[in-house]
C-alpha cells in the first residue's frame, strides 16, 4: 500500500522532528553531566568555614582554577540555550 505525498511529507516531519527532540535532549544530558563534574571539581574550598573551607580569604582564580571556571559558565549558557530551544520546539 502506497501512501499519499501529503501523508508521505507529514510522516517525514514529524520524524524529524521526533529525531531533533531526540538529539537536543540527548545535548542536554550531556551538557548537565558536564556541568555537575565541572562543579564538583571547583566545590574543593567552598565556603565550609571551619570544616576546611576559606573565611574571609579573596584569591583570584587563575591557570586551571580560572579555565574551569569559565568552562562552567560556558556550559551553564549552552545549557540554558539548549533547554530554551527544547521549550520553543515543544
């Protein structure tokens, strides 16, 4: 049995689609792992007072302290763009 071109076209949207839902929630899952590793890698001197963290001490981030730094705040925007094109496709 042969399908219409109409049905034939509407079948292929919505398998892409399907596919571009897919691979945007799978960016994202990606980018969330990401974020989470590169957070817990800085949580080292986060403010735990007397339990090892730093109290009134100010040190600029620099060499791979800075790098990480960035980095997350480059994920976290990616992150956020990713989710915001999720919600603008439905």
């Amino acid at each position: 049995m042969r399908l219409p071109r109409p049905v034939k076209a509407e079948l292929a949207k919505t398998m892409s689609n399907i596919m571009t839902k897919q691979i945007l929630l799978t960016v994202q899952i990606i980018f969330s792992l990401l974020l989470i590793g590169l957070i817990l890698i800085q949580s080292k001197g986060s403010g735990l007072g007397p339990l090892g963290g730093k109290i009134g001490v100010y040190s600029t981030k620099r060499g791979v302290e800075k790098l990480f730094y960035n980095l997350t705040v480059i994920i976290a925007i990616l992150f956020f763009v990713s989710s915001f094109v999720q919600l603008l496709i439905g």
